[in-house]
C-alpha cells in the first residue's frame, strides 16, 4: 500500500495531508505543486493534471492562512488621518466602506500635537499594510516618492507637483474662487481671506482668493489675514481685523474650523451674520451642516474621493497599473445660512 496515499501519522490515526504529500505522490518539488494549486504559469500540463490529480485522491484542501502568510498578503490599506480634523474623519468612514466592499480593510494611524507623519507612516508600515493612504500629508514630495518605492502612495486633498505619485483631490483654487464668486454676486466687495498657513493645499486655496478677486474687479480689496487649521486661527484673525477697526463685510476661511472660529468670535463681539458679515468656509464637513452653524462653505466630495483612493490602490496592488494618476474632482459651494448681501 502506497505509505503516502494513506496519509497516517506514526499511531496510525489520520492527519491532514500535506503539500509535501501532493509533491511526493506525483515526484515533483513542493514549489511546483504550489504553482500548479495558485494556477500560476511553469509547470507542463501533464504535471498540472498529474498533481491536481493527486491533490484530489489525497483530499489535499489549500491552507488560506497559510497561503495568506507565504503570500505576504494582508489587504490592509494604511490610512493617515489627523485626529483634529472632522473632514478626516469623514473620508475614514468612506473609506471603511469602499474598503470592504471589495474585501480589503483599513489601518488607522493619526497625527496629533505629539505625534508626527513619519511617526505615523512608520507604524502603518509596521502592521504591514500594502498601500498608503496619506490624508492631506505635509511631507516634502521626495519623501513622499521614496515611500512610494517601499508601498503605494496615495495622496488625497493634496497636489503633488513635482512627484510621480497617485493623487486624489479637488481643484482647491476653484473651490475658493467659487465662495468669492458667491460673495461678489451677493454685492461684496471688501472679502478678507483667513489663510491655511504653508503647504501646497493652503497655497493652492490662497492662489484661488487671489484670482477669483482679481477676476472680479476687486484687486484693491484682497486681504489675507495669517492663519492655519484650526478655530483658534479665526479668533485671532477677528480680533485682528477689530482691533484695525477696519471690518470687511465678508470672510473667507482656509477651512470650516477656522471658519466657526471666525464665527464665535464674531458672536462674542455681537456682530451679526450675515447680517453685517458673511462667512464662508472649506470642507463641508459635518460641524458645517450643523444648524447652529449652517455655514456656507464648499464640498469637496468626501466620498468620490475615498472611493477613488481605495480604487488607485487595488489597481496598483492587484492590477499591476504603474504609472501615476491624478484624479482632481470638481469642488462644490454649499450655500447655507451665513452668506447674504452687504447691509
């Protein structure tokens, strides 16, 4: 009796028959059975029948966990978020979703006050997820390229210029030349813009406030109060413009925190809105939508672009694409209830 075929260990019980015991049976190496079992090209059809053959009589079943490991495979997408962002935290919940429906799942690593990108980069990579994507990353396009070489990148919300990288985002300079032609329709003329401080998002957002008042006839109005991300950035730029005693009837903020920054302390200054200034944000995330808020502002597509991040990774994972892509979606102003005409 074929000692391979009865599959027993040494007390004669039966045990589950091995790769090794398919390659025994028909005289070839484990790595050709195992070429032959993925399907993959190498062996002659006459070993490929002759160890399917085989695996069949041995009731030979593949170890998906196994295989999984020898694969390397995890079909773990790698995300970096920051923590403090509401917009973020949306994509995240998009990108669970996109994610799942085509079998893959997610890493989570954040940014804090504490805690930088490389950091956080750092640990994705350290639970082995194959692509990364970067949520509005600051890193320098070089270092960005040179993770790429290790996993995919995917950049989302910003432009890469001078990279050839896989980005997802939305033509920022149109969504801010879109509030500006709102407001110049509505009648304003003096619009303050509260910038994003560095990085190309917040230059791109600038570089739109500039065109988009120039377009408009409005070169001598442009204003632009230094800013960043957050509401403390709008508090202070309000405090700004009340201690220069020179209010405009509308501002414009790098994002939608900043925005409700500019808000309370336009409401602890008991100036009205819009009554005496509108104010616009960036992002429509969900504090905008929030009634006590009803911020007008502009949005950028939270799910088009989460769904197009997941999209760029598997065909770069499992398609074999290389070449870089760019996909930039075309913003859209949200008109809520904190814009209206000049008094």
């Amino acid at each position: 009796m074929d000692h391979v075929g009865s599959a027993r260990d040494r007390n004669g019980s039966h045990k589950r028959p091995r790769l090794e015991d398919v390659a025994a049976r028909v005289g070839v190496s484990t790595a050709s059975v195992s070429l032959v079992l993925r399907g993959a090209p190498g062996p002659s059809e006459r070993t490929r029948q002759r160890v399917l053959k085989a695996a069949a009589d041995l009731g030979y079943q593949v170890d998906r966990t196994a295989s999984l490991l020898a694969s390397r495979r995890t079909r773990l997408l790698g995300v970096m978020v920051d923590i403090h962002s509401p917009f973020h935290a949306e994509l995240v919940e998009h990108l669970h979703t996109a994610a799942e429906e085509i079998g893959y799942d997610l890493v989570l690593s954040t940014l804090t006050r504490t805690r930088d990108e490389h950091t956080a980069v750092e640990t994705l990579l350290a639970f082995r997820s194959e692509a990364l994507i970067l949520l509005g990353p600051t890193a320098p396009s070089d270092t960005l390229a040179a993770l790429d070489r290790k996993s995919p990148v995917i950049v989302v919300g910003r432009r890469i210029a001078d990279a050839d990288l896989d980005v997802v985002r939305t033509a920022d300079d149109a969504g801010v030349g879109q509030i500006v032609d709102h407001l110049a329709d509505l009648g304003h003329r003096t619009i303050t813009y509260v910038d994003g401080g560095k990085g190309a998002i917040a230059t791109d957002r600038r570089h739109g406030y500039r065109t988009a008042m120039r377009h408009h006839g409005l070169d001598a109005h442009i204003r632009i109060m230094r800013g960043d991300n957050t509401e403390a950035a709008g508090e202070r730029a309000v405090r700004n413009l009340l201690d220069g005693g020179d209010l405009p009837t509308a501002v414009v903020a790098f994002n939608d925190q900043s925005a409700i920054g500019v808000l309370a302390a336009l409401s602890r200054a008991g100036i009205a809105v819009p009554g005496e200034v509108s104010v616009a944000g960036y992002d429509d995330d969900t504090l905008s939508r929030l009634s006590c808020f009803n911020l007008t502002t502009v949005s950028q597509g939270a799910r088009d672009q989460a769904r197009h991040a997941v999209a760029a990774a598997v065909e770069r994972l499992d398609e074999g694409r290389i070449e870089p892509r760019e996909v930039v979606l075309t913003p859209r102003l949200v008109a809520r209830g904190t814009t209206a005409g000049p008094a």
